[in-house]
C-alpha cells in the first residue's frame, strides 16, 4: 500500500513539473473518450425513443401486411411490392376471431389536400372509428368521426396536427372548416394532439388525414385495403389470435403474400437497425482513442529520456527493473485515466444540455467503459516506454547527459 | 556545446545581407527535417497519429464514393434515354415518401403498354411485375427477385445475354413455362451459367426450364441487391404469380435521350387519360438515382465528421510534442536570437516543422489508405478520387499549422538573454 502510495506521488511530481504537457497528454484521451461516451450516450437515448415512440402507439397491436417486409428482423422493402391488398371479406373473417379489441383496416394513399388557395401534399389514412382508442390518439379540438359515420360515409374529415398547422397555419383554426382531398369536399370535425416522433421507421401518426374509409372510395376503387391493424385485449393471447388470423388467411392467399407483424417486432428491428448503425459510429469514434493512446506513447518516450539520471540512481539505489517498470507504467495510466475521468465529466455535461432537446443519458456500463478503456490505453500504450525505460542498465543511465 | 558545431548558424548571419525567399525556405526545411531525424521515434509516433486519423477519414470517404458509384452504375446500366413509371409518388422531388410504398401495388396493365407503344417517341417499351419467388435448383433453394414481363424486357434493361437464349414473343404467347437467369442465380443455383442452360428449377414447387443466363453488370459479390439478382419469367406462361395481369412499373425508352423531358411528359399525359395525377410518377432514372444519394451522402458525412475528431487528438500530440521540442531547444533558440534571428526567424523555424511532421502522416496516411482501397476493390467499387488527395493533404498541413502555432509563439517570444541562460 506505502509502495503505490509513493508511485502515485511519484507521478503526480512529475505531472506538477510538466503542467502543460500532462494537460495535453490527457486532453488527447479526454476528447477520445467523451466522443465514444456521447455517441453511446446518443444511442441509449435514441433506443428509448424509439420504445417511447411505439409505446405511445398503443400496445399489444400486430398489423396484417402485404408481402414479407419484416422478415426475421430484416426489412426488406422490396417485399410488399407485388404483394396483394385486403378487402371487406378478409375484415369480415378476422373479426370472426375471438379476443380482438379493436379492428380497423385501413387504406393508405399520398394524396393532394386543398383549402381556400393552400394547397398540400398529405397522407390520406382512409379507416374506421377504431382506429382512434387503439393508437391512443387524443383530441385537441372538436370530436372524432363516429361508427354511424362509418357507415354512412360522411365526409368529416380528422387531421393529425402537423397537417391541421400546414393547412390552417393555426390548428385553432381548422375546426368546422371544408377541405378538398382529391376531388372531394370534406369537413374538419377534429385535430388531434400531437404524439411527436415519426421518422424513425414506426409511422407519423401526426401528419395523417383521418377519413371513413367508405367515404373515400371513389379515390379506391378496389375497394381495398393496405394493411388491417387490430389490437387483442390480453398480451398474453397475442400469439394465439395472430395464429388464428393467419388461418383464416392462408385460405385465401399464400404463405408469402402477407405477413402479420407485431407492433413490437417494428419497434426492435428499427431499434437494432439503429444499434448497428451506433456501434459503426462508436467505432469509429473509438479511431480517436488509439491516436490518443499513441500521444501518450510518445510522451512517456519524451518523459524517459529526461528522467534518465534519475532511472540510474533509483537502480543505484536498489530498485528493480520491476519498480521501474511500474513506476512508468503507472505515470501512464494514470495520465490516461485523468483523461477518461475528465472526458466523462464532459459528456456528461453535454448531455445534460442535450437532453433539453432528445433523451440522451448515461447509464452506468456507459460510465465503466470509460473508465476501463483509458485505462487500458494507459497499459497498452504505456508498457513500451515502460520496458523501454526498465531495461536501461544503471550505469549508462546515471552518466547519461 | 559541441552541438552549435553542427548547426549551420552562419545561416542567420547570411540573412542580414541578401537571402533569396527560396533559400530561406531550403534552409528552413532543411532544419526541420534534421530534427525530425534526430528524434525518429519521436517524429515516427507523431505522425502516426495523424497517419490514423487521415487513412480513417479517408478510407471512410472512398467506401461513401464507392457505394454512389456502385449506385450508379446499377442505375446508369440501363441507359439514359429510359423512364421508369411508378405507381404512387414515392420518390417524386428527390424525398422518399414511406407511407407511400402502401400505393406501391400493380396498377398497369396490357392496354397502357400498348397506348405508350403506339408513341411515336416510343423506341421499346416492357411492363414489369415484381414478386420475390422461391426457387430450387440443383445446388440450393434460394429467394429471388423475379421480374415478370415481356421479351422487350431485356432491351429496356440493356441485359445482355451470356449463355442459351431470350425468350421471345412466340415463347409467350405459347405460355411456355421458361426462365432467364441472372448471373448470380445461374451460380448459386446450378454452380455455373453453362450448367444452366436446359436444367429445369423449381419455382414455388412449379417446374420452369432454364433457357439462358445474362451477363454480370457488374458490382456483384457486395452483399447489396443488384441486377445480377433477378430472375426473369414471360408474363403469360408465369401468369400462376400474377393471374390479375397487372404490372407494378413500366420501363420505356426513347431513342433520344435530348427529348427525355418531352417523352416524360408524353407518357404522363398518356397515364393520365386512365389514372389520376397522383397515383403513378413518371421518374427517370437520374432523379430516382438522386433519391438515393442524397440518403447516403448524409449518412458518410457523419460518419467522416466522427472519424475526423481522430484528426483533432492526432493535433493536440503534435503541439505537445512540440512544446516539449521547443523547451528543449531553449538554449539553440536563444543562440540564434543571438546571431540575429528575428521572433519571424523562430516562429517561421517551428512552425515549418510542425507542418512537416503533419504533412508526413498525412502522405502516410493516403498511401495506407491507398493499399487499403486496392484491396476493398476486389470486393467494392470504392476509390479514391483527387478531391480526396487534396483535402486529406490540405487538412494536415492545416493541422499542422493551427497546432503549430501556439508553440512556435512560444518559441519566438522566448528572450534571447533568458534563453540563453537557460540550463
């Protein structure tokens, strides 16, 4: 214990003797590791965004879909062209199924939205009534369209937010108001509050235009549907109504023309597409670590030439190799790891102001790989100069210049 | 002192009569070199940091130019008198729009192939239905993208043929149930192109006869989906995959590619009579390609940004490392102040240095990532371009110089009595 006592005084002398240098040295290892730690910090908060995101969505949801576009937690694009489209007796049969809360298929269509002389691009989502208890969809102004209007395909229209304020500038403004879509008059019942995200794979439920789905069927001809969203009542029975649904199906369509795909399997493809994505970044950032690694190198070599006389009369005095060779050893770790230590108070400061803005945190293997990986640039980078300075004999040492 | 012996010093004595701007700068070199050489461990670890950090923003920004190239030549294979009909707007005004994929259905069928046929701008048109299809051959069961159409296909694509035959329009019209392969297929399904010809696959448990395989476009081997995937089957004899006829998009070609935009318009005007303005975009193949690149673009610009901090720590050890020259060049320093050298002289001195010592990672760090590239060609399009060479060089020589300065003020400030004294 007395024996690290005087290596550590030992190197914090000689960290006082050369202030600047040992700042430096350790800024190099300081911005390396904040780097890495606010990438990973980014990540762990993007992953929770991401299940905030979905879970604000509603839970234990599984969508029918056309095609194969989530296949073993691969998205595959390509795989819901050609694919085929639902209609009224696929709804019929699904309903048929016990245990499902809320059914509602729907048809999904880029459309062209006009009021007064604005005109807009948006994405008409033609359902049911359901389709709002089942994605937790609030109101801010006005009133959902009922299931009479439904069936009487009334033209009301409920707009997501983001698509109210594109129309309206003002979502205050839209209530009671006609819009045309396509070539069809519409009127503004509702606008609904916002649930923020979109753009992270799951869908953007702010910038929807809400409409019966019989109401639209002039632009549908088919009188299709894109996808059929239901939502059981007990998690635990999700896997026997999605079996049960599928059967119903496969006497229809084949194996590969549509796939039934849980809320949740979205949610963790999206969140591992993004994981790799973060773990390439982190990499990446890592490159700086290294370069940090060999700075410290390169100062320890600089360090040991100037301490060559007092290598000598340390051996003189009885030290061993060994002694030396931790004493440098130790000068490196420790100038890496007030490097690590300094990085993490840093990225932690920056996600603090992050935060204001996305939910970056640090958890705490965040905080311990930190703390090991300077530690270990320390080792791998300082046992060179240390053997280096270890195998000096004492004579040549002591009578150096 | 027996060092002062070997510096050529009378340099600063020849600098008070007359210097031509050239040899000083010799002079100044040839200072900066000589100390790197002393301290070669020194000088080869400094530049090693920058070595990494210029090889890694490099590499990354050739793997970014690869991928568009790659991109590219996917794309550019088809010609550029071509324009591709789409349903839906997914990638109109260069914006991929997800929710659109939903409209991404067959919608076209035989009646519009003729109306654009009958065109006069219309030198070959082929509808296309996609649908991924299982196939089983003699070496594995593999899923394929498999394209569905007539035999104007092939021309429209500009596929060329390598082994057997093209279907033709007898061929469909007889509802043969054949298929033409493409190269990657052809390998992985009968080990070869040649031992495909004539061998019968299975697809979805129905026998087709293999009559040809295509030629590789190039870029296979990457792991992306390319054209070398496809396989191609005549509409009428595979319609069991698509008994509704309808085709997802349609490949028309001009025989000019001046009048592109006029035939852009011509076909959305001939679409238009049958479906409405927002249900098809007429896109040609440059504008989908910009789609494309614009997504990838964004992503390598971050990641050569996260790569180029490796670039600021590579700087923060040659300032330290130079702080640590220039303590220990106190007393020459103060020498040469002393023979006449001005704070220019000095800070002119280290500051040449420092540039040098960058610069060298930087050369080293484009020949690694040189060697790197060659070796990622075999598997990539990847390269590096001369935008490439200049920035990588321009960047450390201006590393060298931003964290250069700082030392070299420090060392020109120095007075030389103090300096002097020093011990």
């Amino acid at each position: 214990m007395e024996y690290f006592r005087l290596i550590l005084l030992s190197s914090l002398d000689d960290f006082r003797r050369n202030k600047l240098r040992t700042f430096l040295t350790s800024l190099g290892i300081m911005i390396g590791v904040s780097s890495v730690i606010l990438l990973i910090a980014l990540g762990l908060g993007l992953k929770k965004y991401i299940k905030l995101q979905f879970e604000g969505l509603g839970v234990n949801i599984a969508i029918v879909m056309p095609g194969n576009i989530f296949n073993n937690g691969n998205i595959q694009p390509g795989r819901n062209v050609g694919g085929i489209k639902f209609d009224q007796k696929d709804v019929q049969s699904i309903k048929t199924v016990a245990g499902i809360k809320n059914l509602a298929p729907t048809y999904i269509k880029t459309v062209a939205v006009k009021t007064g002389g604005n005109s807009q691009i948006g994405d008409l989502y033609a359902t049911n009534e359901e389709i709002f208890p089942m994605r937790n969809l609030e109101l801010a102004k006005g009133s959902y369209y009922s299931k009479s209007d439904v069936a009487k395909s009334s033209k009301k229209v409920v707009l997501g937010p983001k698509i109210a304020e594109k129309l309206f500038t003002d979502i205050d403004n839209a209530e009671g108001k006609s819009i045309k879509i396509e070539n069809l008059n519409f009127k503004v019942v509702g606008v609904l509050k916002e649930k923020g995200g979109g753009g992270f794979g799951g869908p953007d439920f702010d910038s929807f235009i809400y409409v019966p789905y019989k109401a639209v069927l002039s632009l549908n001809p088919d009188k299709k549907f894109s996808v059929i969203n239901f939502q059981v009542t007990e998690e635990s029975e999700m896997d026997k109504i999605k079996k049960a649904v599928e059967e119903k199906l496969l006497r229809r369509y084949e194996k590969d023309d549509f796939s039934i795909v849980e809320q949740e399997e979205i949610q963790n493809t999206v969140t591992m597409i993004f994981s790799v994505l973060n773990s390439v970044l982190i990499a990446i950032g890592g490159i700086s670590l290294i370069v940090g690694g060999i700075g410290i190198m390169n100062i320890m070599y600089v360090s040991i030439i100037e301490r060559y006389q007092e290598i000598g009369i340390r051996r003189a005095l009885g030290a061993t190799k060994n002694n030396i060779l931790l004493l440098f050893l130790s000068e490196a770790v420790l100038l890496s790891l007030t490097g690590g230590v300094l990085g993490l108070l840093l990225s932690y400061l920056t996600v603090l102001i992050i935060r204001i803005y996305f939910p970056a945190y640090l958890d705490v293997i965040a905080v311990l790989v930190a703390l090991t990986t300077s530690s270990l640039i320390g080792i791998i980078f300082g046992v060179l100069p240390a053997k280096n300075a270890a195998s000096l004999s004492p004579v040549e040492a002591i009578r150096y210049e | 002192m027996s060092f002062l012996l070997k510096m050529p010093l009378h340099y600063h004595r020849l600098k008070l009569f007359v210097m031509s701007e050239l040899t000083e700068f010799k002079y100044l070199i040839g200072f900066a070199v000589k100390d790197l050489i002393k301290n070669k461990t020194r000088t080869f670890l400094t530049s090693l940091g920058i070595l990494i950090g210029i090889s890694s923003v490099v590499i990354l920004n050739s793997l970014g130019l690869g991928l568009k190239k790659y991109i590219e030549i996917q794309f550019k294979s088809l010609g550029s008198n071509l324009v591709i009909v789409m349903p839906g707007k997914a990638f109109s005004g260069g914006n991929f729009r997800p929710t659109s994929m939903y409209q991404m259905n067959p919608v076209f069928d035989e009646k519009d192939i003729r109306n654009i046929e009958k065109n006069s701008l219309t030198q070959v048109v082929a509808p296309a239905f996609v649908k991924f299809l299982e196939f089983k051959g003699d070496l594995s069961t593999r899923t394929y993208e498999t394209v569905i159409s007539t035999e104007n296909i092939f021309t429209v694509l500009n596929s060329e043929l390598d082994q057997g035959l093209l279907f033709n329009r007898k061929d469909i019209d007889k509802r043969t149930k054949i298929a033409v392969l493409g190269s990657s297929p052809a390998q992985k399904l009968f080990g070869s192109p040649a031992n495909s010809i004539g061998k019968t696959v299975k697809i979805n448990n129905q026998s087709y006869k293999v009559i040809g395989v295509l030629k590789s476009k190039g870029g296979a081997g990457s792991g992306i989906e390319s054209i070398d995937d496809h396989v191609y089957l005549p509409y009428k004899g595979a319609s069991s995959f698509n008994p509704d006829k309808k085709f997802l998009a349609i490949y028309a070609k001009t025989s000019n590619q001046d009048n592109l935009d006029k035939y852009k318009d011509v076909i959305s005007n001939i679409l238009s009579k049958r479906y409405a303005e927002d249900d098809f975009s007429v896109l040609t193949q440059q504008e989908i390609l910009t789609t494309f690149t614009s997504i990838f673009n964004i992503i390598n610009i971050v990641l050569v940004a996260i790569a180029a901090i490796s670039l600021i720590v590579g700087g923060v050890g040659i300032m330290n490392i130079m702080f640590v020259s220039v303590v220990q060049r106190i007393k020459e320093i103060g020498i040469r102040r002393a023979y006449g050298a001005r704070e220019r002289d000095i800070l002119l001195l280290f500051l040449s240095q420092t540039i040098i010592l960058s610069l060298i990672g930087g050369i080293l760090g484009l020949l690694l990532s040189y060697l790197v590239v060659l070796i990622i060609q075999n598997y990539f399009p990847v390269y590096i371009d001369l935008q490439t060479v200049i920035l990588a060089l321009s960047i450390s020589s201006a590393i060298g110089l931003i964290f250069g300065v700082l030392p070299a003020l420090r060392a020109a400030r120095l007075t030389p009595v103090e300096a002097i004294r020093k011990e």
